[in-house]
C-alpha cells in the first residue's frame, strides 16, 4: 500500500513537471494580431552602455502603451572600490581576467533559467553567444516576425547589416546599430603616384596591398629621418593579426558550420607575415595601453602613421576637415585609440578580404525567447527599439551608427550642425533654425560618406569567445619565438577540433 | 492528526521513520526529485520539450573524444589523489591526535586551506606556478630552467598538489571526529596486552575508522570532483590536455546549452561511482559483523 | 627518552607541514597592510623604469612576506569607506547560520532514524542519500531552478537556504559517525526500557559532540565559500554574499582585496577555533553506566 502511494505521487509529479512544458504554440499571426499588455523582462549584461538604453526606452515605450510593464535586468555588477592612491601613481593591472569571471557568471544565470524553460522575453546579445542558443532552438526567428508585421518595413532599415546576421537562414538577433573600420591614409607621405594606386584600388581594401604599395614610401621617409614613421598603430602583433584575420574569418573558422581549417598553410603564412611586418618596423608597438599618461597621449597626437584604421566614428572628422573644420576631436579606432596626427588623412574605405566581405560588428542587438510567454509584447518593443523615434533620440544617442535609416540621416545632422556650432560658437544655425549653406553641404558629404562606405558591409561570421582566447593564447607562444608558425596552426587546428566536437 | 494516533495504536510505527521523515521529505524535493530530473534528461534530445531518444545519447556520448579524454583524466586523478590525500590526511590526523601541545593549533592550519576565498587561492596559486611565477624564480636562480607547469604534462601534479593541500583539512576533520569516538578504554586494553604501537594502528585504530574511512573516501572523490573550480579558475575551459577533466567536459557543455549531454556523461559517471560505493559499503558492512 | 624524540619529531612535521598550509593566510594579512603600490610592483612582471636601470632582464613574481611599510588605509576602505563590504558579509552570515543550524537539526535526527528504523532495505535508502550527494552542480542546477521557481523563491536566500539545510552530507556524516559508538550502551538502555526520545537526548546526543563540530565546521565553510548557487537565484548584487565578490580574481586593487579577504577568514577562523575544542570531545566510557 505505502509503495503504491509512493509510486502514485511521484507519478503525479512527472506528470506536472511534463505538463508545465506543454504550451501550444501560436502562430506568428496570431501573436501579431494580440493586444498589448502584460510585462515582459529584459536582460543584458552591459551596464555601461546597454542598460541606460533599455531602461530609457523602456520608459518611453510604457508611456506610449498604458498597461504594459518592461523590466529591465542588468546582471548585477559588483559594487566599484577605488582606492585613495597618491596623485602620481598608476596602477598597471589589466581587469580583462576577473572580467571573464563576471561573463562566466552571467551565461551560467541565463542558460540555467533558458533551459529550465524561463529566462526573460528579450536578451540583449552583448556577451551571450546568440548562435548557440539559436542551435538549441532558444530563440525565436524573427524573420516571420518581420515579413507578416504589416507595420514593420525591412526598407526603412539597413537591410544589408540585417541580412548578414542570419544564422542558418534564421533572424535570431536583429541589431540596433553597427559599427565598422575603414582606413585612411597620411597623403603627406606619399608620392602622387602612389596615391593614384592608392585611389584606384579603393574597393578593395586589404592590409597585405596597402602596405605594399606604401613600401617605398616607408623606405624613403625612414631612410633620412631620425624619427621613425611607422605604417599603422598597431600595439600589438596579436591585434594586427585579428585585424586581418577579420575579413576572411569564417576560412579560417566556421562557426556556422563548425569548421576549422588552419592546416592549409595560409594561416601559417599570416602569421609569419605579422611577424614581418613587426620586424620590418611596419608596426608600432612600443605603447602600452596600461601606462598611457598625459605625455604619452600628447605625443601620440603628433605621431605620424602611412595608415590607420579608424572606426566610423571618426568619419565626422574626415568630413568636417574637407569643410575646412578642424575641430580637434581624437579618432577612434584599432591602434589609433588617441590619434596621431590626422592633419592630412584621406579616407580609403572599409576593409575588405579583397574579394567581397566586408566585416562589420554591432554594440547592441536583441533576440527573443522562443519561451516567452508574452512574444507580441516582446516583438513590438524590438520594433520599438529599431524605430526612428527611439533611433534618434538624443539622449540615447546610439554610439554605433543607427539601423534605421531616418534615424542615421537625423543623426547625422545633429553631429555636424553641433560640430559647427563648438567651432564658432554664436554663428551656427540654432537660433534661426535655418542650416547654413556649408552646413548642409557638410551634412549631405557625410551622409553621402557614410551611406556608400555602409553599403558595402556585408559580412558578420560568428564569433566564439572561447575560440579566440584560444587563439590569442597560442599565438603569443609564436610571437615570443617558442614555437613555429606550423607548430602553432597544429595545436590551434586540435584544440579547437576539440572544441567543436565536444 | 488524530488518525495518526489511532492508527499508531493498532499498528506502531516505526519511530525510527518519525526520525528519519522531516530529513527525507527535504532530500526528496530538493535533491532526489532534480536527480531524477536530470537523469530523464540523459534520455531526451533537448532540456525544453525534449523528445524521448533512448540510449541515443549514452552511444554518441561513448564516441565523443573529448568526454572519453575527461574520463581517463579523472578517473587517474581519482586513483592518485583519493588513496594519498586519506593517507596523508589519516597521518596528520594522528600526529596531531597523539601530540600533546597546541593540538588545536595545528589542527586549525591545516584548515586553512578551506577557509580562503576561492579567488585569492587562485591568485596564490598562480603567482606560484605561472611561467613568470614564484617556483620558476626560484628554480632560475638556482641555475635551473624555468617550467611551464600548466602547459605540460606537469599539470596534473600541480593539481594533485592543490587538491591535497585544499582538502586534507577537510578529512583530518572527519578522522579526528572518528579517533576519539574509539574509547580510550580500547587502548588501554590494548596497552595492557602489551600491543606494540603498529600493531595498536591495525587492531584498534583501524578498524575503530572503518564508517570514517568510508566516508572519507566517498567524500574525497565528491571533492576530486570539485577541484575542478580551482583548475577551471587557473586555466580556463580548455586546459593543457592531461588536465581536461570530465568537469570541463560538463561545464562546457552547460556553457553550450547542452544539457541532454551532460546529463549523460552525469548517468554513466554515477554509474561507475554507485559501484565504487557499493564496493565501499559491502566492505563496511562485512567488518562489521 | 624514545618517546620524546618521537614527539619532538612529530612536533617539527606538524610545524613544517603548517607553515605550508598556512603560507597564504599568513601571505594575505601581511600583504592586507601594504600600500597599493606595493603590492602592483611585487605582482606584476612588467618592466619598470627601476627594473631598466638595475639591468633586470628576467623579472618573477616575487611574495613578499614583510611588508616594507604599513597602512591601514585599506582596512579603512573596506570598513568605513565602503559600508557595502559590512552588509555583503552580513549578506553571508545570513545564508550560513540558518543553513549550518538547520542542517544540523535535521542531519542528526535523520541519522538517528536511520539507526533506529528496522526496515530491510534502510541500507539501499541510505545508499540513495550518498549517491545523489555525487551528482555534479552543473547536471542539477536546471532541476533545481525549476524547483525553486515553482515554490517561487528564486530570488531569495530561500532558493540557497532549504536545500542547503537538507543536504544528505549530514546525514552521511552523522550516520557513520553514530556507528563508531559502541552499542552496549544503546542496548543497554533498551533493555531499561527507555524510549527512543529519551535515548537520543540523554545518550545520542552528548555522544555524538565530536561529529556535531566536525559537521558545523565543514558546513559552516561550504556555505560560507558558497558561490555558483547565489550567481543563479540572487540577482541584486547588493544581496550577495562576500564569497561571491571574493570569487573573482583581485585585479585593480588587490591590496582592498587582501583587506576584505582578511574580514572574511577570520569569521571562519574564529568559529573553527570554537568548533575545535568540541572535537576533541569524544566518548569517555567511564562516565556512561
């Protein structure tokens, strides 16, 4: 009798537990055609930049829709402590180690609260590899969102850095904004007839060509100068290496489709050649970004490069010097964090494999839980976050550039016209409202800058974190001389077979 | 209530279960009921909506490369470091048992170890075997070469190292709790019969340990287990070979929102342990008739 | 004269062993008073312009044991300047206590139930405890989620605090621990007459004093360490627990953090020290009729 009951109770909770999965499912239709109520959750791990976002937005969007509730996670990070130090003193310890403590942490929280079939409606894909959890089938595909959404317009977003974020075919993140490198070139260093190379082979812009066509360049300036000019900024070997590495990636390694292929000598030879190019005085390695201070950042102002490769960030200022404007902002960008002297920069383009790819990265994108249980609320503040109003809004200013069109054009405006009025305070165009002639000019140069350098970005493979620690880590055994490139390409190729098929 | 009383007069329970039921209603919801759960998993293809697959997983499972590595890893390491830690720990148990001075204080050194918050210990442990760590100094300005201790086969000494270091506390507390549970009046007997110090361990202690060293031992490989987190902590999710452990194996899969996997490699694990303890119960329960 | 060679003999292994396992202790409170400064220059393996003008060529790690000068400036920073430290390790005392106390009312009357309980297959029930007590974190932190969720205490101590207070180790501890008793003395009191209450209280009990600090102490330490578990269910960090904060590895002030780890070991430390006195506590068969 007692073990019958036993039996029977732990029956009734099988039966529970399996009930509590048993949803049915609703179409995208249906989901679509619901009424907006309820609450959903929202979690990121950024708190920097994401999470004053979100809770702005979210604010905005409950205003506009009484009775719904968003709530805003950011992982809880732990409280900062800042040390009473002397005025003189730095402290030249990297955080980069406890900080993959506290990343660790936060995927361990959401793929235990994802798997046991909870978790929040939408997550912020800042850290979380979104591709794994597309795998497991955690995330809703939203392109049957956005093709039966009659208020949802592909058109009026760039279509082309939404379409390259499909994963197996499925729109499992869609992205706020995007961000990308171009270079440009010092046209005080070179000869006329190096920058006609230069100028033609614009479309294609690889490190391998441009440094080859700045050879003699380099040779000649270095030749009789005391000073060193070097052909790009770069700190490290290791970043000149993910930089090239970035517009063929997915040869190298398919996330995607769980390939690797290091063996074929080609990643050999990359390494041998950033190896080179260190040798060859091409890179400038000498700062170290733990011990900048003030005279290190002064000096790097006034540092020559042939190259650099900025981030789009700083197309305002190539922009604003063609006008004339100087504004002295810094440039953004991989090895050129504090500037160096752009006084005579001409911007090429994105960067390229040479072939068609063009890489470009995104600082916030969204994905919806295949679980929630409130998807239309969850779809309709996606939407909200890509639309014009909240795009353009500028106390939320996006740091990236904005997806949606209108909101770029508007947010475009904004830098330039503010840009003047700092050069000239007094003369802009706030008080009549009315832009002046070189304003507008500037405005439509940069938006026309902008929009052809987008335009070409196509590429985003997926990235794994645990991938490229690994790299990074073997790599250094090449570059301090302890191993070969070969020996490197081998254990890399194992490891992360290893990886892939675990 | 009242049903309990009448029905206790007809026919008595067993207060031995009145004892036991508050505990065992607790283990039931919060430690049997999930074990079953995620033994079921071992059986599906997905943690959410999952579909029944059979032994699909346990055959995928015994081809994967990696599990199979993390398996002889951790069955070596089980193998070297359970019987040395007991030992030692056994020994130190007895030294501070027997010695007469400041026994507490050396028995509160030894723990240490357990005390000390898991990302100092790291730092400690880094500062000492990195490439550029403390033994490497040492070991260059004694005119030797420096080691890459966590990038050979090296690893797993450094590991069997903080293991012990980290849990010998632990099990010198349980021998102590079993020592003086053996009344004094044995040793005396044992005194009497004029029984050499040696043969004293083997008549009298020993088998006085014998719950002790079952419990020991069983918490020594759950500990094995969880040395992991300070591997992990110093050398990341994917370690120099002869330290993959089955944990990183686990880990990772968790990281890959692989649950149905893990869960597996948990099934065939608890497999080869409720052996082990079986094994060790069997021996206990012989001794003791 | 033999016997007090053999004392001295184990005296010196003890003291030998100690320093070793208690290096970092001993490593931690010196550094705690060491500037900042310091600190980073012993710990890093980066040049600096004092290292160019010595011609150093190879820099290690060095540990320093003596701090060169002291300050207190940390412990002021952790006590007065950062009040956060105080409630995270309030936070900490909040979770343990309950757990340690809770754990130790039930372990000990479950153990004693499976003692008295006179069903045939007990030992295949006990057997159960010890096993799923192997099961990885990983392979039940789902089940466990979903258990807390549906209770609807995730998000609060309750979701660490119950199943820490039925943990099976206690049980397990407890049960081995009540076997080395010797069982004239239960027997005896049986034949008296005596109940099962009157005999857990009057001869259980005062028995088992040794156990019950050894399982306080290792349970007190688990919980106080406790980490994986709070990162799933406790999401404000102003809830966490000190451990948790600990966990990660001191990087930009790792002065602060010997400070703050200091704090937090002499908690455990202290209450060890209590543990240890009860330990020695054994069974003294002359007092028992």
């Amino acid at each position: 009798m007692k073990r019958r009951m036993a039996l029977a109770c732990s029956f009734a909770l099988i039966l529970s537990l399996a009930g509590c999965g048993q949803t049915k499912e609703a179409s995208v239709e249906q989901i679509l055609n619901e009424e907006l109520s309820g609450e959903i959750t929202v979690s990121c791990y950024d708190t920097l930049i994401s999470k004053d976002f979100l809770e702005k937005a979210a604010k905005s969007f409950e205003e506009k829709n009484p009775g719904t509730k968003i709530n805003v996670e950011a992982f809880g990070k732990m409280p900062e402590i800042k040390t009473s130090e002397g005025s003189n003193c730095k402290i030249a310890i990297a955080t980069k180690e406890d900080d993959s403590q506290e990343r660790t942490n936060y995927i361990n929280k959401i793929n235990t609260e994802l798997m046991s079939g909870g978790g929040a409606d939408v997550l912020s894909m800042d850290i979380l590899p979104y591709y794994k959890y597309a795998d497991s089938g955690l995330l809703e595909d939203m392109n049957a969102y956005m093709d039966a959404d009659s208020s949802f317009d592909i058109g009026n977003y760039r279509e082309n850095i939404i379409r390259a974020m499909e994963y197996h075919g499925g729109q499992y993140l869609l992205p706020l904004d995007y961000i990308f490198h171009y270079i440009a070139y010092d046209s005080s260093l070179f000869s006329d007839e190096e920058k006609i190379r230069l100028e033609s082979g614009k479309a294609k812009i690889t490190y391998e060509e441009i440094f080859d066509i700045a050879k003699d360049a380099f040779e000649r300036k270095n030749a009789n100068s005391a000073e060193r000019v070097s052909m790009i900024g770069a700190f490290t070997n290791y970043m000149m290496l993910d930089e090239m590495m970035a517009p063929g990636y997915e040869t190298y390694i398919d996330m995607e489709n769980r390939q690797v292929n290091l063996m074929d000598g080609r990643f050999a030879a990359l390494l041998e050649s950033v190896r080179n190019y260190g040798e060859l005085g091409y890179l400038q390695q000498s700062l170290e970004l733990n011990h900048l201070d003030m005279n290190d950042i002064k000096k790097q102002r006034e540092d020559q490069f042939f190259y650099k490769t900025k981030n789009q960030l700083s197309l305002t200022s190539e922009v604003l010097r063609e006008a004339g404007l100087n504004n002295g902002k810094l440039n953004f960008g991989f090895g050129s964090a504090v500037g160096g002297d752009d006084s005579n920069d001409k911007a090429l383009g994105p960067l390229t494999d040479g072939n068609k790819n063009a890489p470009f990265d995104y600082l916030q994108a969204y994905g919806i839980n295949a679980n929630s249980s409130n998807k239309a609320l969850a779809w309709a503040f996606v939407k909200y976050l890509m639309s014009e109003e909240i795009q353009s809004d500028p106390q939320l200013m996006l740091v990236g550039l904005p997806i949606n069109n209108a909101a770029r054009i508007e947010q475009a405006e904004t830098t330039i016209t503010r840009s003047f009025l700092e050069e000239s305070p007094g003369e802009g165009s706030v008080e009549d409202g009315e832009l002046t002639e070189t304003e507008k000019r500037t405005i439509d140069r940069y938006i026309e800058v902008v929009e052809n350098f987008s335009d070409s970005l196509n590429y985003h493979p997926v990235q794994d974190d645990t991938v490229n620690n690994m790299i990074r880590s073997e790599v250094s055994h090449f570059f301090d001389g302890s191993k070969s490139a070969a020996e490197v390409a081998g254990v890399l190729q194992e490891k992360i077979e290893l990886y892939l098929n675990e | 209530m009242n049903r309990l009383f009448t029905n206790a007069g007809k026919r008595k329970i067993d207060p031995g279960l009145l004892f036991l039921l508050p505990g065992f209603a607790g283990v039931l919801l919060f430690y049997l009921w999930p074990f079953l759960v995620s033994l079921w998993y071992a059986f599906t293809d997905n943690p959410i909506k999952g579909n029944f697959v059979g032994l699909a997983n346990f055959i995928e499972l015994l081809h994967n490369k990696p599990y199979l590595l993390g398996l002889k890893n951790t069955l070596m390491f089980i193998g070297m470091s359970v019987p040395l830690g007991m030992i030692l720990s056994l020994a130190v148990a007895m030294l501070i048992h027997r010695t007469g001075r400041r026994k507490e204080l050396f028995a509160l050194v030894f723990l240490i170890p357990l005390v000390i918050p898991s990302g100092s210990m790291v730092f400690f442990w880094k500062a000492l075997f990195l490439n550029d760590g403390y033994v490497n100094g040492v070991l260059v300005s004694l005119g030797l070469e420096g080691i890459n201790w966590f990038e050979t086969p090296m690893a797993m000494y450094v590991i069997l190292l903080i293991f012990i270091w980290k849990n010998l506390g632990y099990n010198m507390v349980l021998f102590l709790a079993g020592l003086h549970n053996i009344p004094k009046e044995y040793y005396e007997a044992a005194a009497v019969d004029g029984s050499s110090g040696v043969l004293t361990f083997f008549h009298v202690t020993l088998p006085g340990l014998v719950p002790m060293l079952v419990l020991t031992a069983i918490m020594s490989v759950i500990n094995s287990f969880k040395v992991f987190k300070e591997i992990y902590l110093i050398t990341g999710s994917y370690p120099h070979e002869s330290i993959y452990m089955l944990q990183h194996f686990m880990n990772n899969m968790f990281f890959s929102l692989n649950y149905q996997k893990l869960t597996t490699a948990t099934c065939i694990l608890v497999l080869l342990i409720t052996v082990l303890v079986q094994t060790l119960f069997r021996f206990e329960r012989r001794h003791d008739q | 004269m033999n016997r007090r060679f053999f004392d001295a003999a184990v005296t010196a292994t003890l003291v030998a062993m100690g320093v070793l396992f208690a290096a970092p202790l001993i490593v931690t409170l010196t550094n705690s008073f060491m500037p900042g400064n310091d600190i980073v220059a012993h710990y890093t393996t980066q040049f600096s312009v004092f290292d160019v003008i010595d011609g150093i060529k190879e820099k290690f790690i060095s540990i320093p044991v003596i701090p060169s000068r002291i300050t207190l400036s940390q412990y002021k920073d952790v006590l007065v300047s950062q009040p956060v430290f105080l409630m995270l390790l309030f936070n900490s005392l909040k979770i343990t206590l309950p757990v340690v106390l809770g754990n130790l009312m039930v372990s000990i009357l479950a153990a004693y139930g499976f003692s008295l309980w006179k069903w045939k297959h007990k030992e295949k029930v006990f057997m159960i405890y010890v096993i799923i007590m192997l099961m990885p974190l990983q392979a039940v932190l789902v089940p466990n989620y979903i258990v807390a969720d549906q209770m609807g205490i995730t998000g609060s101590y309750l979701a660490i605090i119950l199943p820490g207070i039925f943990s099976p180790f206690g049980t397990f501890l407890m049960r081995q621990n009540m076997k080395s008793m010797p069982k004239e003395y239960l027997e005896a009191a049986r034949v008296d007459g005596a109940s099962p209450l009157y005999i857990f209280l009057h001869i259980v009990l005062p028995q088992m004093k040794s156990g019950i600090a050894a399982l306080t102490m290792l349970v007190f330490i688990e919980y106080w360490n406790i980490v994986e578990q709070v990162i799933i269910f406790i999401k404000e960090y102003y809830k966490q627990p000190l451990s948790v904060f600990l966990s990660y590895l001191p990087s930009e002030n790792v002065g602060l953090v010997f400070a703050a780890s200091t704090i937090y070991m002499i908690l455990p430390i202290w209450f060890l020290t209590l543990g240890q006195k009860d330990l020695e506590k054994g069974i003294e068969m002359s007092g028992m009729k």
